[in-house]
C-alpha cells in the first residue's frame, strides 16, 4: 500500500500500522486489558496495530475455536477468565 506523506512523497506503509484488527471487537484480549486482568502492551503489540504474527488472529482467519485464556504469542493462560465465576 502506497500512502502519501504530507510532503507529497511517497513512502511504502503497511495497512496493518494504521488499523486495528478484524477480530478486534470479538477478542477478549482488549477486554482483559481495559478490566486490569493483562497489560496494556498486549493490545499495543498486537490488537491496535493488527499485527499478523498474532497466534490469535492466524486461527481466527482459518475459522478455528480459540481458548480465551491464549495470548496473542499463543500462549496459555491458566488465570484469565471471561467470566467470573
């Protein structure tokens, strides 16, 4: 994707740096952010930026079923819950 800078040139800049994820809206990452259960640098990383090595997203896109304890590094989280229970 080719963007035009405010000096008229044109620099090559991924579309990913400027939007968030698809899967945005449907994610408990950012949810566990805003709540305090995860950092911050999840969703900066990851979720704001729609980075495409999240684990998340790359299951997402191929319709698989994601624990909603598993990180953006696709690791598990035993302690993240959706629900409180």
């Amino acid at each position: 994707m080719m963007n035009t800078l405010n000096n008229g040139t044109h620099e090559p800049v991924a579309e990913s740096l400027y939007t968030k994820c698809i899967w945005f809206d449907y994610c408990p990452i950012p949810e566990f952010v805003r709540i305090g259960k995860l950092s911050k640098k999840w969703t900066c990383f990851y979720c704001d930026v729609a980075n495409p090595v999240c684990k998340r997203y790359q299951l997402e896109n191929f319709g698989r079923n994601i624990p909603d304890n598993m990180l953006p590094d696709g690791k598990i989280q035993g302690n993240l819950t959706r629900f409180n229970d």
